[in-house]
C-alpha cells in the first residue's frame, strides 16, 4: 500500500486503497442511485446518504478498518483515559457524497471529532480537488486515494462543472472516551 506523508502545517495522510476496484464495482451503482438524504441542508451541496450509510456491507466495512488501521500506524501520540488506559478510535460517522454536474461542498471543519477522511471512490482526475481552505493545500482526485487530516483543518470542494459523477466516501473518528454524536446533528 503507497502510503505518503504530507508535511504541511498539519500531518495529512494519503494513502491507496488495494481493493479499490473490488469495493466500487459493487457499490458505485447503489450511490449512483441514492437518494438525497440530507436535501442539500449541510455543507455539502450534493446528494448524500445517511451519516451510517453501508454499515451491512462486508467490501465498505474492510475499507473502514483500513482506514482506521491507517490513522493508528501515523499516531504519534496516544490519549490516556482516567484511569491511565490507552483510548480507542472509533469510527462513528461514514456517509456517501455524490456529486453531479454543479454540486460543490462550503468551507467547513469537522470539529467534535478527532480524525476525518475522504475516499475517492469514483472520479476522474480533472474533477474538482478537496482543497484545505487555510494552506490551500490541493488534493486531486485519484480514483481509490484516501486523505485522512486532523478533524479541525478546514475543508470544502469546488463546483463540479463537468456531467461524470464524482463519488467520494467520507467519514470521522473520535477517541473512545467522548460521547459521541454526529458533527453536523
């Protein structure tokens, strides 16, 4: 797995999925044809599917122990509980942003949560970058590429002025010792 470091302001990690193709061949048509759960109410101004979207899926669930395997290998730091205990990740938060022809995302930050991600899923390279609105750091979209930040960089995605889709997985991690609760509920 090609796994680069971005050094930056803040630690950004991209990483490569290997069973990318495997994961969008069976889930690419569901999202196609999702329903806009969210009705374009949250920062993202593009189809979405509920804040658990895939949680009966095996392919979604390995590519979200990936993901959490990812951030746990670049920790480096660990959160104590209060009775000096190691606290877990959790991953209490993953939904599907399916984005067409004028859909875009608002600058926004994550930030009741400690880690977020985006996977790219479905994309061809000139569709638009997420882009780290402060450092204006760009990612280009690549096809089974996920970015893991720090929940608090602020974030959005320009318009996406062509007719493909572009398909992104998206999702947050907070320490075990939090109480839990969607960012944007």
């Amino acid at each position: 797995m090609r796994r680069i470091v971005i050094k930056d302001y803040h630690n950004i990690f991209i990483g490569e999925y290997p069973f990318h193709k495997q994961l969008k061949d069976e889930i690419s048509p569901i999202l196609e044809n999702c329903y806009d759960e969210m009705g374009k109410k949250t920062n993202v101004k593009a189809t979405m599917t509920d804040w658990n979207w895939g949680s009966d899926i095996v392919r979604v669930q390995r590519l979200k122990e990936c993901i959490l395997k990812e951030v746990h290998s670049n920790m480096k730091w660990r959160t104590f509980d209060e009775n000096d205990k190691v606290t877990d990740l959790i991953m209490h938060d993953f939904w599907g942003n399916i984005y067409k022809k004028g859909d875009y995302t608002i600058p926004h930050d994550h930030l009741k949560c400690d880690f977020s991600f985006a996977y790219f899923l479905k994309t061809k390279w000139y569709h638009p970058p997420l882009i780290f609105t402060t450092s204006r750091r760009k990612i280009r979209p690549k096809e089974g590429t996920y970015i893991i930040f720090p929940s608090y960089l602020i974030h959005h995605v320009p318009k996406n002025r062509f007719k493909e889709t572009r398909i992104t997985l998206v999702g947050n991690m907070s320490f075990d010792n939090k109480d839990l609760f969607s960012y944007v509920k």
